[in-house]
C-alpha cells in the first residue's frame, strides 16, 4: 500500500478524518525525532487521537486509500520544518492553513500574530519589506505591486474629500494624473508649484492642506528639493511630508534621515534593478504602515506577489555595487553630452553646470545616481532621430535596468501632460531622458556619439 509523509506537530494531539470505512491510521515507522509541524487530513470530521503525536517525532502513515486525485493535490504538500534554506524561500501560497478553528479565529481577530492570506501579509514579501525599511532608515515599510500603488495608497490613507496638496510641479506622469484627476473627482485639490523654491511651497500651503508631496531628484528635468528644508517645513506646519525616492534609491538617498516622514517607490527600477519585476514600497512610521495595511492594502488590495518580493530581495543584494557603477557611468556620459556640439543643454546633479549642484552635493554625497536628461540643438526633431539611432543605448521607458534606457518624456512617460501641463510641469517638449545602465561606459559614449552624428 502507497505511504505518505505526514509531519506531526510536537506536544499536539493530532486530529484528523479517516475517509469512511477505512481503519484507524497506524504508525508503521518512526524517524529521528526533529522540529516538525502539523497534520491535517480533510473530510470526515471524525477526530482521532493519535498517541503518538504526543511525542516530538515524525511519522509515516498509510495513506488509507486516499484516491489518486485527492493525493495528487495533497501528498507530501504538508507544510514542513523550514530545511534551513540559504534564501528567503518563495512563499507562493495564496492562504495559510491553521491549526484549528479556534487559532483562525484568534487570527482574524488580531490576538495571535500569524499569516492568513497572501493580500494581508506573506513570509516573502515581509521580508522584503524588513530589507527595506532597515535600507531607508525606517520604523517600517509596505510593498504593493507597483510603484503607482504604493503612492495611491499613500493619497488614500492620507486625504479626504476636501483636502489639499502642495505638490512638487515636475513629477512623475501618472502621479501628476492621479493628483489632477482621480484625486480631484473625490474632491481632493493640489497646488502645484516649483519644488526648488522652499517659500513657493510654503506659501501654498491652506488650512486643509493635509500633505506636502515632492521628487528628488524630479522626474524628467532632475530639479531638487532641498530634503532638509522640506522636512522642515512640515514639521513647522504639522503637514505630513512625502517623497518618491525612486530616482535615488536608498543607496545613496535617504529622506527620512533628513526628517521627511514617508517614503515611497517604484520599485520596479533601481531597488529591482534588472527590468524584469513591477513593484512598489511605501516605508514610514510603524503606525502609519500598519494603518496602510489595514485600511488600504487589505481592502483596495494593490499588493505584491511573492514571486516578485522575491526578485526584488534578489535585486537589493546588489543595490549598493549597482548604484556606485550608475554614479560613475552616468557623471562620464552627462560630461561627455555637456562637451558634444549637438547638445544644447544637460541636467544631471554632479555637473558642476547643474544650478543646484551645491545642494546636491551636500544632500548627496554618496553619488548623483544614473539618470540624465538633455536637449539637442535640432529639437525634437533631432531626439527622434536620436533614439532611432542607438544600438548599446535601449529605446525603452522605466529606469534603474542594468541596460541603458532611452526615451522621449513628452511623447512616452509624461503623455499624461498635454502641452500646456508639461510646459507648467517644466518638462521642454525636446527632452530626452537617459538611465544610464551598468554597461562599460565607453560602449554607451559611443553609440551616443554614433546616434549624435546621425541625429
Ligand atoms: C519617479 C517615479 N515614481 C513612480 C513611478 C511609478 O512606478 P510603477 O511603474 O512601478 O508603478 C515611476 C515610473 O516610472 C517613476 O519614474
């Protein structure tokens, strides 16, 4: 008769259901005793004591005529000891099995801590999100499945109908939609405004407005806000401040040392860093995460999966290594885009030419991070024909791969703008934006050159 391995959870009487007409399990052998977990066989709700689950051991029992489906569906899937794997395994289960009725009760209720269902929490993703919060210098962090909901839940848990923003003016496309649309439609107002000018933002500010939101360095046109002012400036006014660290990352940008109270990002580029996972990281106070996941992921349910937790836990090992080689090819190729004829104007914040270069130095010392953005002489007419022309360089939207990416913010990342919003939003129709990858960067300032020559 075939066996199955049933582990049996040390000092518990075990409870399980003989299918009808079948005798009583027996122990046919018992193996060195070792930290073990639980059995839990379905169907009859005939409970049997078992004597030998009072001892620490495990057990092989028969599998007393189970049929073949049922045993392809639970034979050797009882949840064992952790074998001591080297990496965070892949928790990919959608719900977790409790011991008995009285425990998932207990759960549901917040009296015992312990994982229910993949949308409130799972062993993978928390992982990823203690990494986190430990790299930002945080009390604690959330992951959602993307870098648009880690930031709509910072506006969902953070306003109500009747509130106001002040919000950066040059942001990322689709958060700059969601506060002009969306936000709006639920009677949320912004104000935008320069975020460079720390008493343009105060100035902005009313009695209902309820967050001050910025990017820094600012998605495309790589203007700063002077973290330590804009911190301040929340606390002086008791108005929560938030920024998306994205461009940055916690490697060599880190807000909440500067006093910023929430952090958000995509993390689908540099905390990922290989272009092959979408996902999102909101870290904060432990109060605030925790009111996030109550009230937001567990009922809007913009999560992570575990698959993609993993990649990203995977992909912050090398954060560090990655960003220092994004710092170095990136100051190579902004001097060398400074110093081409075809090229009229660069932003990066370690060109000396950068107007906020002081502060950027002071905010940054680690590094000014990968990206830049320019413009050539033959305006967009010239961009286009650029990004036609690359080859090592990849014509692509997102940020922070290990390949270079190249793209046009005014007809791909910010096409949510119409020509009045991007001029508002500071965002030249010509713009070109580079994420300046991992490549050797001699291969990367060639193929610009080439492209140049052609543009
Ligand atoms: C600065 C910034 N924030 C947020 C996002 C949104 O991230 P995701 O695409 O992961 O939703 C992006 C995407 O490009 C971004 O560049």
């Amino acid at each position: 008769m075939p066996r199955v391995l049933l582990p049996v959870k040390e000092h518990a009487v075990c409870i399980f259901a003989r299918p009808r007409d079948f005798p009583c399990p027996k122990v046919v052998q018992e193996e060195e005793p070792h930290e073990v977990n639980y059995l839990r066989l379905m169907q009859e709700p005939t409970p049997v004591h078992f004597a030998g689950a009072k001892e620490k051991g495990r057990f092989i029992l028969t599998d007393f005529g189970r049929h073949f489906d049922t045993r392809a569906i639970h034979a050797g899937e009882s949840p064992g000891p952790d074998p001591g794997s080297h990496v965070v395994p892949i928790y990919q289960t959608s719900t977790f099995i409790f011991d008995d009725a009285e425990q998932g009760a207990r759960r549901f209720a917040g009296e015992e801590s312990g994982y229910i269902y993949t949308r409130l929490g799972n062993p993978t993703v928390r992982a990823l999100e203690e990494k986190m919060a430990d790299l930002e210098n945080a009390e604690d962090a959330v992951a959602f499945g993307s870098g648009m909901g880690a930031i709509s839940a910072a506006f969902l848990q953070m306003l109500s109908a009747g509130d106001h923003v002040v919000s950066i003016r040059t942001i990322y496309g689709c958060t700059y939609a969601l506060l002009t649309g969306m936000l709006k439609r639920f009677g949320i107002e912004v104000t935008f405004v320069d975020g460079r000018d720390i008493d343009a933002i105060r100035d902005a500010v009313r009695p209902n407005t309820r967050m001050l939101y910025g990017e820094t360095p600012a998605n495309p046109n790589m203007a700063l806000v002077d973290l330590e002012a804009f911190a301040a400036l929340g606390k002086e006014t008791g108005i929560p401040t938030v920024i998306d660290n994205t461009f940055m990352s916690p490697a060599l940008q880190r807000p909440i040392d500067w006093g910023v109270d929430v952090v958000v990002h995509s993390a689908t580029k540099y905390l990922g860093g290989h272009g092959d996972v979408i996902g999102g990281i909101l870290v904060g106070s432990s109060d605030f995460v925790g009111q996030i996941k109550d009230d937001v992921l567990k009922d809007v349910g913009a999560v992570l999966g575990p698959f993609d937790a993993w990649l990203l836990i995977r992909g912050l090992k090398t954060l560090p290594l990655r960003m220092s080689r994004h710092n170095e090819n990136a100051q190579r190729v902004a001097e060398f885009l400074q110093a081409h004829p075809a090229v009229s104007s660069v932003h990066y914040p370690g060109l000396p030419s950068h107007p906020q270069h002081a502060l950027a130095t002071r905010q940054n010392p680690m590094g000014f991070g990968g990206m830049i953005s320019f413009h050539l002489d033959g305006g967009i007419t010239a961009g286009r024909r650029l990004l036609n022309a690359v080859n090592v360089c990849t014509l692509a939207v997102s940020l922070g791969a290990c390949d270079t990416l190249i793209q046009h913010p005014a007809s791909m990342t910010h096409s949510t703008l119409d020509q009045e919003q991007l001029i508002a939003a500071g965002i030249d129709p010509g713009l070109i934006r580079l994420s300046v990858g991992l490549e050797h960067v001699d291969d990367i300032i060639d193929d610009l050159r080439d492209a140049l020559d052609y543009a």
